[in-house]
C-alpha cells in the first residue's frame, strides 16, 4: 500500500539483541533505551533485519518471541516500527548444511563466509528456506499494533553472482532475448576477435570477458536478479501483512547489481541510505574535486543523494540509515560539528525525506562495524549526539508535518540512466589520478552539472527516463524548463527522440558529453553525434580528446554567456563544431582569426571552424557559447546553444569545472525559483511547494562564520535559527515570531531557518 506522508518519521536502527560485551540484553536496558528514544521525540525503529541466526538458531528451530517485549515498549511509547526480514545474513548452519547456496565471485570461485551477503540468493535452497523464515516472522507479527510496515532484505546488490546457475539463466536470458546465436552475433559484433557462437554453449563466461555488449549485459541481467530477489520477498510479505502495512527494502544506491528505480517500482515506498561526510565534508562553498564514494562528501553532494531518492520512484522516499556519529570504520572519525546533524536532516527533509532513521541505537562492543557510531557511545551514556539528535527531534515533530505533504521545487532537471552508468564503467571515458580509466565516469560526468546549479543557487529534479517515457514532453517542458541529460551514453532512438520533442515543444535541453553517442547495446552511432540531436543542437563532432589539465575556457564576443576568469574544461573536450551557417570565420578564410573575449583577444585559431562537415540535415547551425582557450583544442567550441521548435538546444563538449558549471547554471536559469537575492557564499535556500498554494523554505549557513540574510517575502517561523549560540543544542521552544518581507535574519554557525509563507 502507499505509505501516509502525514508527518516525518524519526528514529533509528535498533538492536537489543546486540548486548554489550560478556552480558546479555535486560528488561532494565530495553525501558531505558525507549525511555531514552521517547524523549529524544524518536516515533519509528527498525529492528530484526540482520539476525537469521537469532530468529532461527537451527533447521527449524525457531525462536521468535524475543522480539515481542522490543514492539510492546514501543508501542507504549508511541514509537512505529519497521520489522526486517533477515534474509541478508545467512546463518552458519544453512551453508554448513547447503555449501552450494555460497555465491561466487568469480566462476567456481566462493566467497569466505564471515561477513553479510556471501549467499546466492537465486538458488532454490536459499529461496526456500528465506522464504520459511519470512513467512514466520510475518505471520508471528503482522498483528502487532506497533509494526507499520516492513523492510525486505537490506542493501540489495553488494555482488555480481558469478555461479554456474546464475550464468546459465544469463544463457537462457539472451535466448530470449535475441532468439539465436547469429543474431547475437549480429548485435554484439562478435565477429570481432573470433568471438562468433556457432552454438549457445560457446558462450564464454563473464570472468575473462572484454566485450563491452556482453558487460552491459551481464550487468542489466544482474540488476534483474536483484529486482526479481526483492519482488519475491515483497509479494511474499503481502500474502501475510495486514492491508495498512507497507513494504520496503533499504537501497545503498552504489552496489554493483542494481537498478534502483526498477527495484523500487516493485516497493510500496523508497527508502535507502544517506550517508554524508561530515565535519568540512559539509563546508559550503564546497573544495573542488573531492572524489565521491558511498559517502556523499559535500554540501551538493548531500543534496544530490537525496534528490537521486526522489527520482527512484518520483515521490517523498524514507531515510532507512544516516549519520549517527562517525561513519566507517575505525580509522574515519569525524562526528559532526555543533549542529550538522540538524542541518543534514533539514536537507534532506526538505528534497522529500519522509523519515530520517540513523544508524544506529548504540555504537557496539564487537562485530565489523565496532567505530560505525550509533545515537549512544559505547558507554550507552547520552553524550553530545544524543543531546543535538532530542532538540532535532522536537523540531521535527513540531514542524515536520509542514513540509509531509509538500513537493521540493526545481529549477532544472537532471536526467539519470542506470545503463549508461554501466556503460561507461565497462569503457571509462574519463582517467583517473593514475591515468586508467575512471568506473565512476558516468558519475562525475553528470555531478558536474548538478554541482553546476546547486551551487548558481538551483534546486535541482533527478528524473528517469523509464517515468517520462509515458508523459507528453510540452507537460514535462512546462513542468521543468530545463534539462541536463548529460553522460547518457546507451541511448535508445526512442529516447533521443523524446529529448527532440521536449526541446521543441518549449524546453531548454542542455546535452552534455557522451549523450547519444551509443545505443542501447554501447555500440557507437554512426550518424554525427551527438547522435539523434545533432540536427536539433546545429553542431557535431567527430573528435574527442582527454584533457590531462583543466583548459580554460572564455566566451566569445556576442556570446550571452559570461564567464568568470577562473572557468576551465576539465577531463574532456569533444570537438564540437556548429553547422556550417554559424562558423565564426568562413570556410574560405586563408588563416587564423582572433576571437574576442570580454574585450580581449584570445589568440585562438579557429579557421579549422570553416572545414566544418554536415549536421543531421539542418544547416541552420548553433551559437558558440564558450571556447577552449587553447592553442589546439581552441579551434573547437567547449559549448554551442541553438533555438530548436519552441525551446532551445544547448550542448557542452566537455566536463564544466566548478566555475564554468556555476556560470553556465546562472545562464540557463538567470531567477531560481525560491526567490531569495545577494546570499552569503556559504548560505543555501531549497523550497517546496504544499497542497495549499503556501511554499516552506529552508535555509542552511554551511560555515562557522554567522551569516545575515534578508526575507523576499513574508514567513511563518517554524524552526528557529540559533544566531550565534552555536554550541547549544536547538531551541525546542516552539516556533519563532512572524517575519514580515524584507527583515533581517541572522544564522549563526551550521544554522538552519524552517518557515512557511504566510
């Protein structure tokens, strides 16, 4: 059933039967930790998720009360609870007895067991018996009146299962898929080094594979074993669950084997993990070039976390674990400063969180995860995290059901692909520190341009492909005027053909590198690229080159953009030219012509300009917005924008650095939304629209330096600023006096402001 976003839940993963060292849980340790939970305004817990061998000690031997005394005190207290299925953690037993179910890292390679997810959760052995376990816990709590919904497994996808079952359905998969083994080969071009099937037992394993249609594949193919693994865990928890509770899982968005907006389609509700580095990790203006990981390191990256939730089924999505204390293992201890824990649940309340759960309850004694801090240290004693968490939690429950039935706004959508993701992991466009090829290309091509407009001030709408395909683009293009589809790289003709359409009914489509050049199977189009919008976009390439240095990049005489004297192109540089009616120089001209720059000459040669090949039948060419400031590459433009129908076509060659991304975001949106002017550098607004026509705006100053802001209009306080009193845990007070448009408001150091337009 869809969850009721009537409020914002808040709590943690909880765990009583992780007991301190040498000594079991008590009654005594249970009344204080809810007691504790209560007055800090926790009304949610997760429990259950992650001990089988608890729940089932032995084939058969269940043990399925212990729970019972954790949901009665919540209950009492009024705390939901979110009941997981154990099917992650497989008990030592089961694979004692069935050492088939191991999964395999590589062919006939079994993981160790010792840690979590080492099981092959497509064999029938493991299947049957998750699935006794399921059916049991459900059955045994589906009543209790504490329990609302239930997560199914946990963080789904950690490994690609490399067993000999798992490939000989990838076998029948491709069966299916393309009928025979010429038409493979056809698709595939495996004609290339030998590689032609005269039969479907040819087909090599994935282990020693260097074909990049077989890795696309294998990964979509994977991904589907994860959605299929959960779907069967839901359907199976709703035979049993009562109709007013829901069905989630907790998605850690960078696993290897999932597609998380097919996974969520299968899911009553979203919900996933927002892990953030805090301390400087959460400076604003961010540093420049901090590489990302499963820790989301920046304010923007914060931000883009929550934002990608939102898109994995285009609705408010819960927060199953965040930060508690330190995050990671024992070397990475940075707890947050006085007041990132508001701040960082403010975020992401305010991009559509529904729930903020840490983890977890208490740091533990023993196990892998012994310096992952919890809500309590290890001496189970309230410290500074729990004292900032309680004055969170009173401000949520006064103000958080404000903001349960709004919508966050947006300036400009950022289109995110799972296939290209993949793609352009098996083929790095871009290098890494050590010159190979970077994984997370596909990642840091498109973070470019979110950063781009989250730090010009935008608030940005992740959006999927496979949720506008039904949507009439002129809606979407009223909807979100702009949209970046940058790193789309394994583009179906279908899709293309929908950003056309969006851009002539009246949207501004900004394409950025590697969108459209391949298909649906990573093979290269053989039209001029950007391939499927080169006659919309008046320009092409035909050239790419890595740049081992940012290049700096200027914008020409006549061009509408402006640029700051610190813009570079970074990573990469297409050579992207316009159609042969906008080149700055004729293709006559007998030598290089000096482009002017902000009332400089730049010395670019651009002649090469004049030689410029055709576009996709529209001689109607583009204009240069920006150009590499470079003795080579500057004979290319670094960014073209053209009039296309009723909208606009921009396209940029290149990764935008920090500065070239902000000033291209100021020119695509010149006015954002939230309607706020002259903030301090380190100040962000997000707002959202509710239901009644009113619009909630949260404010954070991301420094230790106090910052003062001035009201566009009229607000309604909600969640006080704490000035200057940065050491002080939040006022729970009740909210603060009205602000009438134009007044001053102060922030104090890592402050948030939560107030609603009267």
């Amino acid at each position: 059933m869809p969850i009721p976003h009537d409020r914002v839940r808040f709590g943690a993963a909880y765990y009583h039967e992780y007991h301190g060292p040498g000594a079991d849980p008590t009654p005594d340790d249970l009344e204080r930790d809810l007691d504790l939970m209560a007055d800090a305004g926790f009304s949610v817990i997760r429990v259950g998720e992650s001990v089988w061998s608890t729940w089932e000690p032995s084939d058969g031997v269940f043990d399925l009360d212990w729970l019972e005394p954790v949901l009665d005190g919540a209950h009492e207290r009024g705390i939901d609870v979110v009941l997981g299925t154990p099917t992650y953690a497989v008990p030592p037993w089961l694979v004692r007895r069935y050492p088939e179910i191991a999964g395999e890292s590589a062919t006939g390679r079994p993981m160790g067991w010792g840690a979590r997810q080492e099981a092959d959760f497509t064999h029938p052995v493991f299947r049957w018996y998750a699935e006794r376990v399921l059916r049991r816990i459900v059955e045994r709590y589906r009543d209790h009146p504490a329990v609302v919904g239930y997560q199914v497994d946990n963080e789904p996808g950690l490994h690609l299962l490399h067993n000999r079952g798992v490939f000989e359905r990838f076998v029948d998969h491709l069966r299916d898929t393309y009928g025979d083994v010429e038409t493979l080969n056809r698709e595939w071009g495996l004609v290339y080094w030998s590689h032609r099937l005269s039969t479907w037992a040819d087909l090599w394993t994935p282990d020693g594979n260097a074909q990049p249609q077989y890795d696309l594949a294998w990964r979509r193919f994977q991904a589907s074993l994860t959605t299929e693994m959960i779907d069967w865990q839901a359907r199976a928890v709703r035979e049993l669950a009562r109709p007013d509770q829901w069905v989630t899982t907790c998605i850690a968005y960078e696993r290897p084997a999932l597609e998380d907006a097919d996974l969520a389609a299968v899911l009553d509700v979203t919900s996933g993990n927002a892990y953030y580095a805090m301390q400087d990790g959460l400076a604003h203006p961010s540093a420049d070039d901090v590489p990302q990981s499963w820790t989301a390191t920046g304010t923007w990256a914060l931000f883009q976390v929550a934002d990608v939730m939102w898109s994995s089924r285009d609705e408010p999505f819960l927060v199953t674990e965040t930060d508690a204390q330190a995050i990671g293992g024992p070397s990475t201890n940075l707890p947050a400063y006085p007041g990132q824990w508001r701040q960082a649940a403010w975020a992401l309340v305010a991009r559509g969180a529904r729930m903020v759960e840490y983890w977890h309850w208490r740091t533990l004694h023993y196990g892998a995860e012994t310096y992952w801090g919890g809500v309590l240290p290890h001496s189970g004693v309230p410290g500074r995290a729990y004292r900032e968490l309680a004055g969170l939690g009173a401000e949520l429950a006064r103000a958080g059901a404000v903001l349960a039935d709004a919508t966050p706004d947006a300036d400009v959508a950022v289109w995110h692909h799972g296939a290209s993701r993949w793609a352009l992991a098996g083929q790095p466009p871009l290098q890494a520190p050590d010159g190979s090829g970077d994984p997370l290309s596909y990642p840091r091509i498109v973070a470019s341009f979110y950063r781009g407009a989250f730090d010009a001030g935008l608030q940005v709408r992740v959006v999927r492909p496979q949720h506008l395909a039904s949507q009439d683009p002129a809606d979407v293009a009223a909807r979100l005027p702009v949209l970046v589809a940058a790193g789309f790289y394994a583009a179906s003709d279908d899709e293309l053909a929908w950003l056309r359409r969006y851009a002539e009914a009246g949207g501004h489509l900004v394409v950025g590198p590697r969108t459209g050049y391949a298909d649906t199977e990573a093979r290269p189009r053989t039209t001029p690229q950007p391939g499927g919008l080169c006659d919309a976009a008046g320009a092409w390439y035909d050239e790419i080159a890595n740049l081992l240095e940012p290049v700096p990049v200027v914008a020409p005489e006549g061009s509408p953009l402006t640029l700051a004297p610190d813009a570079t192109a970074t990573a990469w540089a297409e050579s992207l030219t316009p159609t042969p009616s906008s080149h700055p120089t004729p293709a006559s001209s007998s030598g290089p012509v000096e482009v002017v720059s902000s009332g400089r000459r730049t010395g670019l040669d651009v002649t090469n300009w004049g030689d410029a090949g055709p576009g996709e039948g529209d001689a109607d060419g583009a204009q240069v917005l920006a150009v590499y400031q470079h003795p080579h590459h500057g004979r290319w433009a670094a960014a073209t924008t053209r009039a296309y129908g009723d909208g606009r076509v921009t396209v940029v060659g290149t990764v935008p650095g920090t500065s070239f991304a902000r000033s291209l975001a100021r020119w695509l949106v010149p006015q954002p939304l939230a309607g706020w002017a002259d903030l301090p550098p380190s100040v962000t607004v997000h707002t959202s629209s509710r239901p009644d026509g009113s619009r909630v705006h949260v404010l954070h100053n991301w420094s230790w330096e106090p910052a003062q802001v001035v009201t566009p209009v009229a607000l309604d306080v909600l969640v006080v600023p704490r000035g200057e009193r940065a050491a002080d845990p939040p006022p729970a007070d009740g909210p603060g006096d009205p602000l009438d448009a134009g007044a001053t408001v102060r922030l104090g150091a890592w402050d948030v402001l939560v107030a609603v337009t009267r």
